[in-house]
C-alpha cells in the first residue's frame, strides 16, 4: 500500500522516454533509471515515507513493482499508472515526442477523472533537457504556460546534459543531490497534502454510508429546560426507533456570558461527535430563531471544522404554523437547515429519509 492511502496503490509514476537511437539502444533509460533509484532512496531517508512509499517505473523489476514480462504490457502498464498517486515526467524532446508517453500520460490523467480528483498539484515535471517544443495539455497550466518545474540540465561541460550525467556509473555529485533534494521535499509537501484529502474524502464517504444506513445514527437533539416535555417525547421516540440521542437532557437557559460560553463549548464537542443535528419546533418562536442561528449555524460550523463531518440541520417542528412561518421556514432554507415535520406521530420515518437523502446527496458530490 501506498503512503496516501486508498485508492492509489503506489505514491508516483515515473515517466520519461528512453531516448532510443535508431537502432532501438535506448540513451536516456540508465540516467532516468538511476535518477528514479536516487529519488526514491532519498524519499525513504524521511521517516515518514521509509515503510510505506510506493514508487513505480516501469523498468523495475522487483516483485509486485515492475512491469511482469509475462503479461500483456499495455494493460498491465495502464493499471499501475492509474494506481499512482503523483506523476513525475522526466521532459526532454524525446518525452514531447514518444507515443508511448503520451499513452501513459493520458492513462493516468483519465484514471483521476474516473476517481473525481483534480490533477493539480499533482503533476511534476523534472526538466532534464532543454525542451523548447509546445508542451502537452496535462503539463502546462490553464492559460497554457507550461509548469516551471524542476532545472535538472547544465551546460557547464559545453554540452547540456542531464545534472550528473558524467557521473553516472561512479556516484552522483553535490550539484545532482542539491537539485534532487529540491525535487524530494516538494514531492513531500504533496504527498502530505494529497494524504490529507484522501483521509477527509474517505471519512466523508463513509460519513454518507452511515446516513443513508436504517437506523444507528447518533442525533444531537437541541431543547430549551423550559420545553422539557416537548424534548423528552421528541427524544424518546428516536430512541425507540433506535437512534442514539444526546445530549441527556435538553439545555438549560444560560443569561451568564461565562456559563453561557461553557456550555457552547461543551455543546461543539459533543455535536463533533454526532451524525446529525436537530432543533426542537416548539410554539416559542423567537427561541427557534435564536436556535438557528446560534446552534444551526455557528455552532454546528464550528463542530464541522473541528470532526470534518457532514452534520445535516433539521428543524424538528412540534407545533406547525404557529412557528412554521414562510419567513421562518426561508430563513431556516437559507442556513442550510431543513424542515421536518413533527406534528403528528409517527414522524420518525421522515427523520430516516431525511438522513438516507443528506447521505446520498454527499455521496453524489463526491
């Protein structure tokens, strides 16, 4: 497994074209094969990747990274790339040039289409020759510039070369570990950053398939002490219909500003933990008013910032139109928070679909 984690199989896909002569000798495979072992044991020098890493070339032939002589290349090729988590292209006229190239570069861009991941910043081009030719699509920015990329030629000794080039064979120098500690700690960032969004796009993920299940979800049930039995009969039919109801009893009503901040602090923490909030509907308008407000956006915002949840909003509403005025109901729209009618039992089946719709929206948009 990778070091971002599902669904990516290896971290990065290295691309680059041999450079074949016309009698098929290819001149750039040992410096591209060279710099591709180099990169990645300076990847491994870093504690977080020395387990976990997955580089693939296509030249390897280690067991379960290289392309297996006995099996068909193409198809085999094409499930690795799209398996790759970065793309790193070696650019040089030859790469611009080779159909085999754009075979792979075009694989892998389709792969992250299918998976629904932008490609940006996902994308390094090591510029090991000068390469004045129009770059592809995939490695230019929108306007069509192409990418800056890593500087990985001189012509110091009178010819440009790849950094290292007469080295090869005998030892890299100062000048080629310079560049390519570079390239590694760029590589890094981007790692770290695409780990982070896989991890988030998964909880998300799994947060819809919880929604969307029969029963289980755990409700965070919002009520003033004052409307203590409108809370209760509200609490104790989720539970029977096997929700998982908090907090224990409905909240007091604080006028101490101290108070008042402990307990939306203790509020946000537990609504971290939940699947989804209610607002209980009772015939005290101007409470509910509050309430959205208050709990239906700032603290729900904050709990969201704090887990990464989905935490839907719904208005539970016992009473009807006394407090379900055309005003009231726009303004609850406007702040992303549903209304569900709870006036007459059983409502709890409208609590379900509520829930299954919020979770296959999420699902959709993912």
């Amino acid at each position: 497994m990778s070091y971002v984690g599902e669904p990516f199989a290896h971290d990065l896909f290295v691309s680059y074209s041999h450079g074949s002569d016309a009698e098929g000798e290819g001149l750039l495979r040992p410096w591209s094969t060279a710099f591709a072992t180099e990169l990645e044991k300076e990847l491994r020098v870093d504690p977080r990747f020395r387990q976990s890493l997955s580089l693939f070339l296509d030249a390897k032939l280690r067991p379960g990274q290289g392309v297996d002589p006995m099996e068909g290349l193409t198809p085999q090729l094409t499930q690795q790339i799209a398996a790759s988590a970065l793309l790193l292209v070696l650019m040089s006229p030859d790469y611009v040039a080779s159909e085999w190239c754009r075979r792979e570069r075009d694989a892998w861009v389709a792969a992250q289409e299918a998976l629904g991941l932008p490609t940006d910043g996902r994308v390094a081009v090591v510029r090991i020759w000068p390469t004045p030719e129009p770059w592809p699509t995939p490695l230019c920015d929108p306007q069509g510039v192409p990418l800056v990329g890593f500087l990985f030629h001189d012509d110091s000794l009178g010819a440009d070369r790849p950094l290292g080039w007469a080295d090869l064979g005998q030892g890299f120098g100062s000048d080629f570990r310079r560049a390519l500690l570079s390239v590694v700690g760029r590589l890094g960032h981007h790692l770290d950053a695409l780990r982070t969004q896989l991890g988030e796009r998964r909880k998300a993920q799994e947060d819809a398939q919880r929604l969307q299940g029969p029963q289980g979800q755990s409700i965070y049930l919002h009520g003033r002490v004052d409307h203590r039995k409108a809370w209760e009969d509200a609490a104790n039919a989720l539970l029977s219909d096997g929700y998982s109801v908090v907090p224990g009893d409905p909240d007091p009503v604080e006028d101490d500003p101290r108070k008042l901040m402990q307990l939306r602090r203790a509020r946000v923490e537990t609504l971290a933990d939940c699947d989804a909030l209610l607002l209980l509907g009772t015939e005290d308008g101007r409470a509910l008013d509050a309430d959205l407000l208050a709990i239906g956006r700032y603290d729900r915002q904050s709990a969201r910032a704090r887990s990464h949840r989905l935490l839907p909003c719904g208005v539970l509403d016992t009473v009807g139109p006394p407090v379900a005025t055309p005003v009231r109901r726009a303004t609850a729209r406007n702040l992303q928070t549903d209304w569900l009618d709870g006036t007459q039992p059983p409502w709890t089946p409208a609590v379900q679909h509520w829930l299954a719709a919020q979770g296959a929206a999420a699902a959709a948009s993912e």
